[in-house]
C-alpha cells in the first residue's frame, strides 16, 4: 500500500523542482504555481478552515525572515505604484507578472527548514549547474563557441547561461574550501568520499570551463571579485601569486579568451562605450522622474528620447545594470527595496557565520557561500540586468532565504556537524 506524501512535502518537492528546473521557465512555472497551491492544502485530519491555514502559515513564514519578508513588501508595492505612474499603464502592467516570481521567497521561507534540507538543495542545484555546463560544452560539436555563437547551454542566451553558473561555482568553492571536514582517518580512504571528491572536482571544472566558453566578460569579473574575497578570508598570502597566476593565464590562454579578458578595461570597446551610454541616458531617466520612474517595460520603448547621440544602438532592450534599470523604470524607492533585500541576506549570512565560529564554524561553508554568491552576481549585475532574467532570479532568491532557513535548525542538529 503506497504512502501519500503531505502536501506540505509534495509543495516543498515541487519548489525544489521549480529551482532545479530554472532552466526550462515554462516547467519551472508550473512546478512553482503547483507548490504555491499544495502548501495550502489540508493534511489528513486537519480540521482547519483555509482561512486558518493561510493565517498559521503566514506567522511561520514571517517569524522565520522578517527581514527580508519587509524589504521584499517593500519591493512588491513599489512595483504597483510605477505601474500606475507610468507613460503607458497599459504597457507597464506585464510587470505584475514579477509578483508570481517574487513568491518564490517566501514560499522557500516555508518550505525549507535545517541544515540538511538546505544542504540537499544546494548539493543539487551544484550538480544541475555542472550538467547544464556540460550541455553547454558539447555545443561545440555543433558550430559554437567564437564570440558570435557563444555556447548556452539549454538557456536562451549566453548571459543567462554565465548568470547560472555563476551561482553555482561559488557555492561550489565555498563547499570545497570551507566545508565541513571529517577526520584524516575516514574520508579520504574510503571510496564514498573519494568519490565525492571527484565529483566536486569534475563539477568544478565543468562549471569554470563553461564560464569561460560563454565569453561573458561580466561574469569572469564577478568571479574573480569573489575569487579574490574567498582567499583573502581563507588564505591571504596567496594573494602574492596573482601575478604569476597571471602570466601563466597570459601564456596559455587561447587568444579569443585573451583578448575578450583585455577587452574588459578598454573604454573604446564598442559594447563597454554602449553600457556608458545607457548609464547617461539613465541618468537623465532618474532625473527626470526620481520617485516613480518611467515605469516597468517601458525603458525599450523610451530610450531613444534619452540617448547619448554617440550611442552605439539606437534601441535597447533594457540597460545592462540592475541598479540604473531598476530606479529609471521604478524610482529610486524600487532601488533602495532591492539594496535592502540582498543587505538582509548578507547580514544574516554574516551573523551566522560570526556566530559559529567564522571560516571554521560547521556550516561556514554554507553561510561563505551565500555571501560569495550575492557578492558575484551584484558585481555582473553592473554590467547586467541579470535581476531581471528569470532563469538567474530564482536560485537569487533561494540564496536570499538561505541564511534564513539555516537558522531555523534545531539545536541538535548543531551539536552533530
């Protein structure tokens, strides 16, 4: 006789699965609607009404995250309030849609409770971002991989493709340089643990390579930016090998990945000299209309009454920064609502990492790589609008309730890392 799980289980497995699957935005959608309808379903002999349910389930959620359940209240109404202020209503009402995505945050807030569950998470989120690597590199066998067919993976776009991966490689090097440590006795002479290891390091080269076939010049910065802040805390002298880390790189590197890394402090490149435009016309954007914005979807549609006149395009689809996009097509409010979100975050990683004990606490491995991850993807997140892309939006949002559900974990569960 079979089992039926809860629906509390079956919601948090359909979450899990809409994380997983952040790859393919129409399953991911269905799974996270479904998780969205099953968590507020009765259990067996439960005997309250939906009203109470709801209500319970609301108190759970927002005595586990508090924080970050204000900046995202604050995030959401200030999308409605843009929406009504905007040149087009008509047209900046499709920014509603973020809504389904942002509930995403607190139904992992939920859903998601300890140590192990967490962990389970991020081991397969780690794994996904290996195989979607994977799927990536065999793209060139087909014709990819010069700049004008960059390898992407399943994903629509080789942004998109580094935004992912990003993600998971810092979250990958956190567990491998801080992860919990088991006695010299055990691990590394039985097979399960070489094994493990093996796979960390597959994965990690598998992710890395990708990255770098993606020729996302954003993405490479971000990483190095976070590389540079994990060994600082770990190991600060290595910081003396940068530069024969660099005349190594110089020497071997293919030269396509040469010159797109030189590229990245050329001001005359012509997609470096477009971004600085876009900077200027969002600056006269968030002048003009500081409180509001010009409204959601509507920066493609008015850009060239602000363009730079040396810009190299005369249309852009949105502009390549998450913090201009953000307060020239919502006002500097929606701004400060995103900043306050990722600061939640991040103080309650750092609080939990200053409280067990630092770089060597049990779970230093998990709280690192929350920050490292925030920290990467901010950094591209300044040469592009990668808040604004779904498929790199929701493993964002799992790290955003991360450090939240970690410190829901019973005080046993301490004691036996």
């Amino acid at each position: 006789m079979s089992v039926r799980p809860s629906p509390r289980r079956l919601a948090g497995l359909l979450y899990s699965a809409h994380l997983l699957l952040a790859w393919s935005i129409a399953i991911s959608n269905i799974c996270l609607g479904l998780a969205l309808i099953t968590v507020l379903l009765p259990a067996r002999q439960d005997t309250r009404s939906f009203g109470q349910r709801w209500l319970d389930l609301w108190r759970e959620v927002r005595q586990a995250g508090a924080p970050v359940l204000v900046a995202l209240a604050a995030y959401a109404l200030w999308l409605l309030a843009p929406i009504l202020a905007s040149y087009d209503p008509r047209t900046s009402v499709r920014g509603v849609g973020e809504l389904f995505n942002l509930a995403a945050l607190p139904l992992g807030l939920a859903l998601l409770s300890g140590e192990r569950a967490v962990r389970r998470l991020v081991d397969l989120l780690v794994g996904v971002g290996a195989i979607l690597a994977c799927a990536g590199l065999a793209q060139y066998l087909f014709g990819y991989g010069d700049l004008d067919h960059r390898i992407r993976g399943p994903f629509s776009h080789y942004m998109t493709f580094a935004g992912f991966l990003l993600l998971c490689d810092l979250l990958l090097l956190a567990g491998m340089v801080f992860g919990p440590r088991k006695s010299a006795e055990s691990e590394p002479r039985t097979l399960v643990g070489r094994v493990q290891a093996g796979w960390r390091w597959l994965a990690l080269i598998a992710i890395n390579a990708g990255l770098l076939g993606s020729y996302t010049r954003s993405a490479w910065l971000a990483l190095a930016v976070a590389v540079t802040v994990l060994i600082l805390i770990r190991a600060p002298r290595l910081i003396f090998a940068y530069v024969p880390a660099a005349a190594l790189f110089i020497w071997l590197a293919p030269t396509p990945i040469l010159s797109r890394a030189v590229s990245i402090a050329n001001l005359g490149d012509s997609s470096n000299y477009d971004r600085l435009c876009m900077a200027a016309a969002a600056g006269r954007m968030i002048a003009e209309r500081p409180l509001f914005g010009i409204g959601p979807e509507m920066v493609e549609r008015r850009y060239a009454l602000y363009r730079h006149p040396t810009a190299p395009r005369y249309q852009v689809p949105h502009l390549h920064n998450n913090l201009t996009q953000l307060a020239a097509e919502r006002g500097l409010p929606a701004l400060a609502a995103y900043l306050g979100l990722m600061g939640a975050a991040a103080w309650a990683a750092l609080r939990g990492l200053r409280k067990e004990g630092g770089r060597r606490g049990p779970r230093a491995d998990l709280w690192l790589g929350v920050l490292l991850a925030l920290l990467a993807f901010n950094v591209a997140g300044l040469f592009e609008n990668n808040w604004g892309d779904t498929e790199v939006q929701r493993p964002v949002l799992f790290l955003l309730v991360l450090p939240f559900c970690l410190k829901r974990s019973e005080p046993e569960e301490l004691a036996k890392a």
